[in-house]
C-alpha cells in the first residue's frame, strides 16, 4: 500500500472492519511498529514488539471479535483502532505515511462516540510512547508509567485512562 495523500482529515472517513480490511490492517500494524515506532525505540525493542507477525486469517479472525473501527482517505486504509466491550482501547496503528494528519484523533473520537453510547464510564489504553501524545490529546491521562518485557527486551508504556460523562443521566 502506498499512502502519500496528506489531505486534511476532513477526507477521512471512520467506518467498521470489514473481512476485506485485514491485508491492510495488518500491514500497517507492522509498518507502524517497525517504521513508525523508530523515534521512541530501538530496532531490537521494535521487533520484540512486534514478535512473530500474525498471518492474515487469525488477524481478520480478532478482528471480527472486537470492535474494530478503520479509517480511509480516499478509499485507502490508513489507520485502524479496537475497543473491547469493557472500554478498553487494544490497538490503535496509524500508516506512518499518515501519521500526525488526524487519523489517530478520528479514530479515537469514533470509540469515545460508541463508548458513550454503549454507557461507559471510562475508555482504557496501555500507550506506547508514540501513541501517548494521540491519546493525551483525545482527553486520556497517564495513570502511570510502566515497563513490560518481551523476553529479554524491556519497552516502556502507560496505562492510561478517560472518564466518560454518565451517559445514563
């Protein structure tokens, strides 16, 4: 996939998975750890993360038991975010290409608008530290900072949160 449209976010469209999405999803999962993830961690800390790729029909398998929302420019795939049922944000991957233009903002708006609507209290994240200025700016707070181990390999991130107005009132 090539994505060079740097067009405002007005041009992207925030919409359901579908069982077509999942080459694209996947692809930018991985670019957007090995590439995108470059400024924050180290080559080895980066393929830790990452692990063993996942094949396509377990990815498009998970991907149909959450909710997961992508975003398009232009009919193209650009970014992709999950949400369980219990508010918690799993995955939110932006193509590097299209990083910094909205989409992870656009994303994140579409889950705290099903959030709210489904009457939950609070959206959850463990944010890498690419991801956590994107989350700051949808209204999350570091809870605090914390440190996981892929095998030998140590990678920092937050867990962080946002309260949700009481729906139900």
């Amino acid at each position: 996939m090539t994505v060079t449209d740097t067009s405002p976010p007005d041009d992207l469209a925030v919409r359901a998975y579908r069982p077509d999405d999942a080459a694209a999803t996947l692809e930018i999962f991985i670019r957007a750890i090995l590439q995108g993830a470059a400024s924050a961690y180290s080559l080895d800390q980066r393929q830790a993360w990452l692990g063993e790729a996942p094949r396509a029909p377990q990815w498009n398998h998970d991907r149909m038991n959450t909710r997961t929302f992508v975003a398009e420019r232009g009919g193209v795939v650009v970014g992709f975010a999950d949400v369980n049922t219990d508010g918690y944000v799993d995955r939110l991957f932006v193509h590097p290409a299209a990083t910094r233009q909205g989409v992870g903002g656009a994303l994140l708006r579409q889950v705290h608008r099903v959030a709210e609507s489904e009457g939950l209290s609070r959206l959850t994240t463990h944010a890498s530290e690419v991801a956590r200025p994107v989350f700051e700016k949808a209204g999350f707070s570091v809870v605090h900072a914390e440190s996981v181990s892929r095998g030998a390999v140590h990678l920092s991130r937050y867990f962080m949160e946002r309260t949700l107005p009481d729906a139900r009132s």
